[in-house]
C-alpha cells in the first residue's frame, strides 16, 4: 500500500510541475500555446484540466480509482460553483496577499468550460489508471 501512495503522490507532484511550467514555458504545441480569441488555451483549459487530474491523484493515493474519480469530480465541481458567490473574485479584489492566492487558486469566474476540462483531466488520468486496476490489483495496494 505505501508503494501505491508514493506511486500516486509522485504522479500528483508531476502534474503540479507540469501545471507550473504550462503557464511559464511555451511548448511550440498549438493546441497548448494558441491564443483563441482572448483565452490562452495553456494557462486556461491545460490548467484547469491539470488541477483535476492532481485532485484525483491526491485522491488516488487513499481511494479506489471510482471513488477517487467521483470524489475528485464532486470537489471540482463544488469549487467551480462556489465562484458563482463572487466571493473568490471580491478575495481577489481585496488588498490581502494571502486572500489573493486563495482566490487565485479557486478561481474567480465561473464557466462551463471549466467543467468539461475538469472532466477531461479526471478522464485521461482514470484511463491512465485503467491497466493498472486489470492487471489484477488496485493501484493503492501493489
């Protein structure tokens, strides 16, 4: 079992660094680096898509793959629906440094895309998962 937290938190620390480095380093991959409209794809949807699937990771290294999947899906969902209090973008307004990074990291605007990137983030690392739950046992206890 603790082979299988240290293989989930090492996939959780991956994705944090790869998050980072999507809002730092252009890749040359138009899908990651093109400007559509106003929206950069990299620091929008990649991000967004990356937060989920480190939540599912985190998850993961307690849970079963379903259960971290749904719980991972309920707390974005959660997060993305909170925005529409507008108290994340009145933290972010305010002049305290700590509530700034706060709303920054919840997020200060609601949309549905948001949502349909969570989804795609939790889905790519559920399917990533998927040999390793048929090859006869669960990640977390090999």
């Amino acid at each position: 079992m603790e082979a299988a937290r240290w293989f989930w938190t090492r996939r959780a620390l991956a994705i944090i660094a790869l998050g980072l480095l999507s809002r730092s380093v252009a890749t040359g991959w138009v899908v990651i680096d093109k400007y559509l409209g106003d929206k950069y794809l990299g620091d929008k949807y990649l991000g967004d898509a990356l937060y989920a699937a480190m939540m599912y990771a985190w998850l993961r290294t307690g849970l079963q793959a379903g259960p971290a999947a749904g719980w991972a899906a309920g707390v974005m969902v959660a997060i993305e629906s909170f925005q529409i209090s507008g108290i994340p973008a009145r933290m972010f307004g305010s002049g305290n440094g700590l509530a700034r990074i706060v709303a920054r990291l919840l997020g200060v605007q609601f949309g549905w895309a948001d949502l349909l990137a969570y989804a795609v983030g939790i889905g790519l690392l559920w399917a990533f998962d998927a040999p390793r739950r048929r090859g006869g046992g669960d990640a977390r206890t090999d």
